[in-house]
C-alpha cells in the first residue's frame, strides 16, 4: 500500500458549454495528448495514496484514458463542489481517522500546465504550517472569470467569490484561486455536505467551502503560484493560449536537452516527443505524437511525423511524412516528398525523392529510387512489401504487394514488379522501347498537310 498520505480529486465532469464542443472539454488535445492526461502525469512522482477523477455521464472515453485511474460519474453534475461529494463517497473508506489519508487534494481537469514540483511545493507548504483548507492563489493580468480570493487580518482566506456572483468591489480583485486546493480529509465530508446552491449559477460551488471553513473557525490560506501553471481552460481561446505554453515549455525542454531548434517558435512538438542530442530541427516541422529522434539526426523543413522512430544520423525531409509504424534505423536518408507507414528502413537506406513505402520493411543500405511506390492496398486489404539489404530499385518502380525483392537484387527504372525478385538478379519489368527510323518526320509532314 502506497506511503502517501494524501489522495487526489481531479474534476472533469463539467460540459465545458463554453468551448461551443461535441467531445468532453477535457479531452481537447495539448501538445498532442488530452488536457485530462496532465493533471495525471504531474500527480504520478508524488504517488497520492488514491487518485479519483470525477467524470459526467456519456464520458467513457475520458475514463479510458485516465485509466487506471478509478473514476466516478457524477450524474448530473451540479457543480464542483457536487463532484467532490461523489468523489468522496467513493473514496469515504480510506480517509482519516481511521484509514490511511488525511489530506485530500482536489485538481481540476481544464488546468493542464501545473507541475509536479508545483503540487510537490504545494504539500511542504501544508506540512509545514498545516491549514484545514491551502489553496492555490495568482494574480492573472485578466482576472476575467476566476474566483477572488477575499482576505482577512493575517492573510487568512475567508471566502472565495465566484465572478459571476462579485459586487463591483470583489471583482476588482486581482488574486484569484487557481483551481487547486489541499484540504485536511477529516473536514471534507462536512465542508462539502454544507454548500447549498443560493448563487447565479444554481450549482453547487465546490470554492464555497472556504466561507464555510473559515465561519467555523478553520483556517484558510494561500500560497501564490505562477498564472502560468494555473490557467483554466474554458475557451477555445484559453485551449490556444495553454498549447502556446505548453509548447514554449516543451521547446525550452527539448534544447535543454541538446537539440537545436534553428527557429524554435515554428517547431510544433508532442508531449512525448524524444528529441537526442545534437538533433538539429530546421524551422516549420510538427512532431505529432509518439515520435523518438535518435542523436545527431537532421530534420529538415515542412516535414511532418507522428508515431515513428527516427535513428541517430539519419536526415529526414524537407517535406517528409512520417506516419505511425515507421521507423528510420542509423544514417537513413528520407527526402522530399516521401511518406513512409508502418515500415522500417535499415540503416543507411535511401529514398531521397517522391516515394510513398507502405506496410514494408527495407534492408540495410538499400536505395529506393525517385516516384517508387508500395502498391500495399488492395482496395480491400493491405499486403507486405520486403526488400532486402543492398537493392538498387530504379526510379518509378511499383512494387505490387504483397512482393518481395532478395538481397542485392538490382530492378530497372519502371519496373512494375509483380512476383518475387531473386537475390542479386537485374529484373526488367516494363514494356520494351521499340524505335521506328524517320516515322517522327513523316508524322509531322502528314499532320502539316492535314492542318492547312
Ligand atoms: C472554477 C472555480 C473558480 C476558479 C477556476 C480556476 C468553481 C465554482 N469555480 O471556475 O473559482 O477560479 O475554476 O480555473 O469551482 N466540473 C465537474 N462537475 C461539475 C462542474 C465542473 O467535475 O458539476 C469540473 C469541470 O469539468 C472542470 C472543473 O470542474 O474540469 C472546473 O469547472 P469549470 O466549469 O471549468 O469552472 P470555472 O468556471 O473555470
Ligand atoms: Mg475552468
């Protein structure tokens, strides 16, 4: 059983109306991967002793991607403070006094830039001078729709006041609650059973909770955190402003790691992209999701990968595509305008111009020549191309597959190859060139005397 004596809420019930969207706000993609799957990953080095997210009916896909992570739906959801009530329910066994949690610490799903150390900071706080109630405060240059943080003598919080419900001089204030809060477990149950719905939104307010800690005599604090971390996604504006960050983090990351990035502010990369040292990433490429580059690899302009693996040395693009399956071993050249799928090239393989290699796998040293295709789709289902190390295949070659082409085997320009290519053989397989002396001539005359 885990050490830990905190577990984690995280909030994604909500119909995020405001991003105007068919699919669950916090399943909107940053840097490639769902807004939800972040709170997750920067919750995992600090092993909470339980993580419950809470999730609206119809929202399978959110609990698939949180999984393992156990979830609860809460159905209707009347707000936040309803859903940390159902997630509490679910989780009522395990808190203090007589189980294992004493803390509960409450994440919303829309607040994807938060970091781990940030959570880590968060909790040292709260064992350093425990509070019943340590929330996440900053001062955003729009405070807009966020809840204000009212203080009192001490700086103490006494209550948290929705936007939508400030008077004038509320809402002038410019600390806000960032949308996380540790709270001592053995309060919780009570706080939260206490909110009722007397707001202009008629839900209950889970940042209702403060008032009520602090009119029982609880104590209530904040600790400042960078807006940054803390932006909440409502908007497809706000969904634009946090990719922004995101990918200003994941560059900054990237060339920290040793990769240059000739102009970082064009380079669109994945959370999980792998970029190794002395990889030099020319301006315009977009690495979507699941793509690893090994060291001293060049990727030129205009290319565009996902799911593939690109081995040290090797030079891709401009204007290559990458997509899931592919993999480039050592020294592989892939230049413009290629498309390589569910496909491996062995090392120091070319294909420097106009290919597409699909559902194939190329050996080691082979060069595949410009306008040479895989033809692996049948119109019904796809066939396997193998070619063996060594191959020269001439230029506008098409290999109907499923084919294969032995070691060292050498196939002419235009071939169209339809059975197996034996190792070390020179195949021709296109129509003969038949020349016909001085027919040009007379063509030309008979068409000259017909058009005039
Ligand atoms: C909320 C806070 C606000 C804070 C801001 C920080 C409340 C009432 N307001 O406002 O003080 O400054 O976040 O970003 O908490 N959710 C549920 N069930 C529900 C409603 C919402 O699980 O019934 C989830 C949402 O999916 C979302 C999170 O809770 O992940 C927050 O809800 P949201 O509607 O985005 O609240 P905000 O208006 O942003
Ligand atoms: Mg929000």
């Amino acid at each position: 059983m885990s050490q830990s004596r905190f577990a984690a809420i995280i909030l994604a019930a909500g119909s995020g109306t405001r991003m105007n969207s068919a699919v669950p706000k916090v399943m909107h993609p940053i840097a490639g991967q769902p807004m939800i799957a972040y709170p997750l990953q920067a919750l995992q080095p600090l092993a909470p002793g339980a993580t419950v997210v809470v999730i609206g009916p119809q929202m399978e896909a959110v609990a698939r991607t949180v999984a393992p992570a156990q979830t609860v739906v809460q159905d209707p959801p009347l707000g936040t403070g309803d859903a940390v009530r159902a997630a509490f329910r679910a989780m009522s066994g395990r808190l203090s006094p007589q189980g294992e949690i004493d803390e509960v610490l409450v994440l919303y799903g829309d607040t994807p830039l938060l970091r781990s150390e940030t959570l880590a900071r968060l909790l040292a706080e709260q064992k350093q001078a425990p509070a019943a109630i340590l929330l996440a405060g900053m001062r955003p240059a729009d405070p807009g729709p966020y809840g204000r943080l009212i203080s009192g003598p001490g700086g103490r919080i006494l209550r948290i006041v929705e936007a939508a419900d400030a008077n004038s001089e509320e809402y002038a204030i410019g600390v806000c609650w960032g949308g996380l809060m540790l709270i001592q477990a053995r309060h919780l149950f009570e706080l939260v059973d206490g909110l009722d719905r007397n707001n202009a939104k008629r839900e209950f307010y889970l940042t209702g909770i403060v008032g009520l800690a602090s009119d029982r005599g609880l104590q209530c604090r904040a600790v400042e955190l960078l807006p940054e971390e803390l932006i909440g996604i409502n908007t497809r504006t706000e969904l634009a402003e946090a990719e922004a960050l995101m990918q200003r983090r994941l560059r900054r990351g990237a060339m920290e790691a040793g990769a240059t990035l000739v102009a970082p502010e064009t380079v669109f990369l994945s959370a999980d992209t792998r970029l190794g040292r002395d990889v030099v990433v020319e301006p315009n490429v977009t690495f979507g999701p699941g793509v690893t580059v090994g060291e001293g690899a060049r990727i030129c302009s205009f290319s565009y990968f996902e799911g593939a693996t690109i081995g040290a040395g090797a030079r891709v693009g401009p204007f290559a595509r990458l997509r899931p399956g592919a993999v480039l071993e050592e020294e592989v050249h892939v230049g413009n305008f290629v498309e390589v799928k569910a496909a491996r090239l062995g090392a120091g393989a070319k294909a420097n111009h106009l290919t597409y290699i699909g559902d194939a796998e190329v050996g080691a040293r082979t060069n595949i020549g410009a306008g040479t295709i895989t033809c692996n789709y049948d119109g019904f289902n796809k066939h396997r191309t193998t070619i063996g190390e060594g191959v020269f295949l001439g230029s506008n070659t098409a290999l109907v597959a499923p084919v294969t082409v032995g070691d060292g085997a050498y196939v002419a320009a235009g071939s169209v190859v339809t059975r197996e290519v034996p190792a070390d053989a020179l195949t021709i397989a296109r129509g003969q060139q038949v020349d016909k002396s001085g027919r040009a001539t007379e063509i030309r005359a008979r068409l000259r005397r017909k058009n005039n």
